[in-house]
C-alpha cells in the first residue's frame, strides 16, 4: 500500500528543497495563496455544518483541541505543538509517493505523513488522492485521542511486519476500513470517525443515511479478506463499538492470522455473508 501524498502538477506550493532521506520537507507555509487559503475555509465550513449529529464526539473533540479553523490551511509546526505534548505524534510533510516501508517507519515513530498540497476548484468535491484538507482535517483530529493514537502506531509496527510476510493485502484493508472509513457506534446512533469520510461532502451523508450500503459489526478477520473501492463509495463500512475494541483488536500477533486467511477466499466489497451483524442507517437528519 504506497502513500499516494501527492502529485506534483497538482501543486501551487512547489517544495524547493529535495526531500530528505525519510521522504520528509519543509511544509513552506508562508508560501500558500490567499486562494489556497480560501479553498480550505470552503471546505471547512461546508463540513462543520455536514458534520454536526454526524461525526464521533472525540473527532470533534480533536478539532477543537488542535485549533484546527475555518481561517485557512493551519501550520504545521503550531500544529505539532499541541499534538506532541498530547500523544506524542507529530505531522511531517512529504511530496510524493512514499514506500511502504517510509510510510510504516513514520507511523511506528508516531509521525503522521501529510501534503502540502490543497485540492484545485475543480476537485472541491472530489479528489483522487489525498490532499492538505483530507489528511489534516481527516486524520490529525484523531491523533489527539490516546487510544487512536496507540492503533495508529501499533498499525505502523504491524504493516512493517506484514511487509516481510507478503501480507500488505489483509493489512492494507483494515486501515481502509476503519482509519479512512471507519464508523462507530455511540448512544444516539453511528457516527464516523474515519477520515476518508469526514473529509468528504456527499459519503459523510451516504455511509449513515442512504439504505444501499451494509453497515457490519467490526471482525477483523472479515475486514481483512474483504475487497474495497477506491473510486466510489463504499459497499460496506464496519462499525466499532469503541476505541479499546481497535486497538485490543492489533495487539495479537497476525502472523498466524494470515496464514489463516490465506487458504481462504475473498469477499467481494458488497457480499453479505450468514454471520454479520448488520446495523440499521440512521434516520435522515
């Protein structure tokens, strides 16, 4: 699973300095534009208001912690000072494409890799690959949350492991499905804390609402052999029961688990099988 982190005919901030050994650069902010600066306030506000009854309280929480704000594309430094004190993560900005093992060795160390870049006006409502708003909004507020930030890590170490056993595969659909497209269940209904989602106009409405797509109770073996979509939404989200149940879920030893589920079959993405536990949409807000 290569970090797509950017590409370059996609930047108005193109970095001077050649990246260093571990792929990371200075972010430049004293470089973005006023209307860099004000894509991100129109993505921004656009969210908050989708996000309200829709998004977990700790994604939430996150934001208001790290002072993440409608007033432009936030510094990363000033972000990594409440950050690290938090958890002890920090962001590091990267350019390109990163290497498997770059992007593992970075979440082991608790570093968040993130763009520089900010999505043009023709991509406010989609973008192919991850951008400022998508890994700043999306990912960082979470890293604020201690249990997050351990799976995150715990994550890191694994995907290191699974690259010597030539499982990326299985390892690369759990992050799929719960960093990027994860839902929780809490006392007033699902709400989402997956990053791909709460970054996204038209699915932080469709992964909660619309009756097309199952919602499955977490199982990690299931998540592991189940396919995803990369240029629609989703088929099927998994749904967590809280934040321990994540992390509790990384702390065994997967070899084993992949050799398991490497003598058993795929499960297409829209594949319902006998012993999920489906849970119903929310109602229209």
């Amino acid at each position: 699973m290569q970090r797509m982190a950017g590409v370059e005919a996609s930047l108005d901030v193109t970095p001077t300095a050649e990246p260093r050994a571990d792929y990371t650069i200075e972010q430049q902010w004293e470089r973005y534009t006023a209307a860099e600066h004000g894509r991100w306030r129109t993505l921004f506000a656009r969210q908050a208001a989708l996000l309200k009854g829709r998004a977990t309280a700790e994604f939430l929480a996150g934001l208001t912690k790290l002072g993440v704000a409608a007033d432009g594309i936030p510094d990363f430094r000033r972000l990594n000072d409440v950050l690290d004190p938090a958890t002890g993560w920090r962001i590091v900005a990267v350019p390109g494409l990163v290497p498997d093992e770059v992007f593992f060795e970075h979440l082991a160390n608790r570093r968040f890799v993130a763009t520089c870049f900010i999505r043009s006006p023709e991509q406010m409502d989609y973008i192919a690959e991850p951008d400022v708003f998508h890994d700043i909004y999306g990912h960082v507020p979470m890293l604020v949350h201690p249990v997050f930030a351990d799976y995150m890590q715990a994550y890191g170490k694994g995907g290191l492991k699974a690259l010597g056993l030539g499982s990326l595969t299985q390892l690369a659909r759990l992050y799929w499905y719960t960093v990027e497209f994860g839902l929780i269940r809490g006392p007033d209904g699902l709400r989402i804390y997956g990053s791909g989602i709460v970054s996204s106009k038209t699915e932080s409405i469709y992964c909660l609402e619309d009756p097309k797509p199952k919602r499955v109770s977490f199982d990690l073996k299931r998540i592991m052999r189940t396919e995803y979509q990369i240029d629609r939404f989703q088929d099927t989200y998994f749904v967590i029961d809280n934040f321990e149940q994540l992390f509790e879920a990384t702390r065994p030893d997967f070899t084993p688990i992949y050799r398991e589920l490497a003598a058993l079959p795929d499960i297409a993405s829209d594949q319902l099988l006998p012993n999920d536990r489906l849970l119903a949409a929310n109602p229209p807000a």
